[in-house]
C-alpha cells in the first residue's frame, strides 16, 4: 500500500514555487517540459562549485572527490532503474545519447535490415534510429497508434518484426497524452526474432517506478531534469550490449563500460545534483535500501498525482468545446493532460492561462509530431498540456479548471 504524500512537506523543498507573475502566486503545470528543482540539488550543485571542481584522473583532492561523486551517482541511478552501477552512463542529454548509441548499433546493420519505431513516441527515440537507418540502407517500420486509445496497435508487431529486424524503439509513456505502454509485450516479442529494445523512459522516470530489466529493455534512457534535478541525460545500456557496443570516441579515451560512451567532460555539477535529487526522493518512501526506498516514492507519487490528474480530466471534460486526449479509463497514465479548445489557438490558451491566472501550462507538438498529425491538432497550433507533480495541490487543480473554464468562456 502507498504511503500518503505530504504535499506542504514536498513544496518546502522547491523554492521556485515562491515565484509571482503581474502579483500572482505563480502554479507550475509545466512538469512535463521539465520539473522544478529540489533544495537538495540546488545545494549540491552549489557545493560542488564552490568547494572547487576538477576533471577526473587526478591525484589532488577534488579530481579524486569528482570520481568519487561520479561513482556514487552511478549507483544511485542503478538504484533508481534497476541496473548495475557500471551500466549507467551520463550524457548532455537523451537525444544526444540516443544519436550516439544508434550510430554504433548501426555500424553493424546491413541493407535490407530493419527497425521499428512507433507513431506514439517523442521523436527522441525515432529520429536517431531513423536517421541511422538512411545512412546503412536499413528499412523503417512503423508501430500506429489507435487515434481513439492513444494506445499503441501492439498486434501488429506480429506482421512487423522479421528475423532482419535489428531494433524496436519504443517510449514507456507519451509525453504528449501520458499513455503508459505495455513495454514488456513488445520487449518479449521483439527479443523473439533477437531485435535490441530501446526504451525512451524520460516522461516516465519522475512519475512511475522503472525496472529496466523486468521491462525487458536492453536500452533505457531517461533525462534528470525531469525529476526535480539539473540537465543532464542518462543511459543505463545492458552489459552484454553495452561492452560489445562500438561507439564513436577519441582514441586516447576509455575502452570499457560506461566511459567509453561518455565523450568529453560531463557535467559535474550538474551530476552532483542529480545524485542528490535521487537522495531526495528517497526520502518520500521508505524500506532498508535504496532502491526499495524509490520503488516506495514513486508508488506514493503516482497515487497523489494520480487523483490529482483524475480530477482535472474530469474537470475537463464538463468544459464545453474542449477535446481532452486521453487513453480510457482503463489505460494506466501519468499525469499529463492534453486538450485542444474548438476555434481557439492553443497558443492563445496558454497565454491567457498565464498573463490572468499565473498559470503555467504549455502548447505545441512537444516533439510527438506523429502523433499530433495523426490526431489533427496540428491546425490549432497543437496541443494544450497541463502536467502535474508531487508538489501540485488539489487547490492549484482546482483553479486550474476554474481560469479555464473562463478562458474558454472568453475565446469561444
């Protein structure tokens, strides 16, 4: 059973909730495009500058304390995904990474191969396969997505994956719609024909528990400033693909896992922030390690945010000439809301919401631009996103729906 969130105990840890716009408490739904930042990380990010950074491989204290730091975040992401620390590599970001881990997968396709991607996904995990694809010959195939469920056509992997298909690419939640995909499903029949599974988990990491392993993925990737930390992006690579993984790098670099997909100096302060981030969520459950203390939070985070989302979608769907897209009822999702209002540009939307509600919410395609054609909302300048986070209120919903439904009221 999930252990009740303390909402005024979790704000107290995100000073940019203090911000005002035109003398207005300001309300953060824009969690989706990245969270706030907690204290922690704030102070760890601080702290490592000031106490004086280095680069690595040096014998003085702080190079020494820099690996050490580096180290010990690893294994807090291990801790946090299910993957040995040694499997964990730091990048600028998911898109960067996942361009750097498709181009060496692909230095082993040949002509006639093929890879599969789905109509559901950010193009963050679409775009460096496909583009790998162009350059070896490599043929593009496509998973749809049901317009009506916002689900991905599972099925038709069953006509989609030969034995030439060499990877299926695929997010475990829409940044867009919040769908929670059945990554698992796909995972075993992919592994079936021997296809690689590349997992996109960066909507999904600040809102669910993840086990890279029991949902089959060989490739997890996921960005920390979506979950309350600084910029920077993750990948946790299965040993036997990672180790066998020929990556573009300088010669003079690091051979063995995860180094050798680090190209460059990473962010070390940033990394700081991450590891204390982590240290920080932990702290929201409970259990005698650290991986069943974030297995814990996050259940606990999923349950608030969970009837949080259930009541601005129900609110929602009360407002006349407001489409809202969501998976059934049935369908589990993050809480991420996704609307259109008839005859109005989301744009407009979203800048009533602010300039007269101090409201933050978003509009666009948020890179799902397969999805956002397929669904039409291209010609209203995409969608309308709210998204929420532990440190929403059940207050901040409800003048959410309250400023929208006069918004709407003034537009149409």
């Amino acid at each position: 059973m999930a252990l009740q969130l303390d909402v005024e105990r979790v704000r107290a840890q995100f000073p940019a909730l203090g911000r005002t716009y035109r003398g207005q408490q300001v309300v953060y739904f824009d969690g989706p495009g990245g969270s706030q930042v907690c204290q922690a990380a704030i102070d760890a990010v601080s702290h490592y500058m000031s106490s004086g950074g280095a680069n690595l491989h040096g014998v003085f204290p702080t190079s020494v304390e820099t690996e050490a730091l580096l180290a010990q975040t690893r294994h807090s992401v291990g801790c946090l995904l299910n993957a040995a620390e040694e499997e964990v590599a730091f990048g600028p970001n998911m898109t960067t990474l996942t361009f750097a881990i498709s181009r060496a997968l692909a230095r082993e396709w040949q002509p006639g191969d093929e890879i599969i991607v789905t109509e559901l996904d950010h193009r963050a995990n679409v775009d460096p396969w496909r583009r790998a694809a162009e350059d070896k010959g490599v043929v593009v195939k496509w998973l749809t997505v049901h317009p009506t469920t916002l689900t991905l056509n599972v099925d038709e992997l069953d006509e989609l994956l030969t034995p030439r298909t060499r990877v299926v690419a695929v997010g475990l939640a829409s940044n867009a719609v919040g769908t929670v995909t059945d990554v698992r499903a796909i995972a075993d029949k992919a592994h079936a024909v021997g296809a690689w599974v590349a997992v996109d988990a960066v909507h999904a990491a600040p809102h669910i528990p993840i086990d890279r392993d029991a949902l089959g993925a060989d490739i997890l990737l996921c960005s920390a400033y979506k979950f309350f930390a600084p910029h920077v992006g993750i990948a946790a690579i299965r040993r036997d693909l990672f180790e066998a993984l020929d990556v573009y790098k300088l010669d003079p670099a690091p051979s063995f896992i995860p180094d050798k997909l680090e190209t460059g100096t990473q962010n070390h302060a940033g990394i700081a922030g991450v590891g204390a981030a982590i240290s920080y969520l932990s702290t929201l459950g409970e259990g005698p390690t650290l991986r069943e203390k974030l297995v814990s939070a996050l259940e606990t985070i999923e349950a608030y945010e969970d009837t949080l989302a259930w009541r601005m979608r129900e609110g929602i769907r009360e407002l006349p000439g407001v489409h809202l897209y969501a998976a059934p009822h049935s369908i589990r999702k993050t809480p991420t809301i996704a609307f259109t209002v008839d005859g109005v540009p989301s744009r407009e939307v979203c800048r009533r919401m602010v300039d007269d509600y101090g409201l933050f919410i978003a509009d666009g395609d948020f890179y799902a631009t397969t999805l956002a054609h397929k669904l039409g909302v291209q010609a209203s300048g995409g969608f309308v996103r709210a998204g929420l986070a532990p440190y929403n209120t059940n207050l901040e919903v409800d003048a959410f729906l309250d400023a929208l439904a006069r918004v709407v009221s003034s537009l149409r």
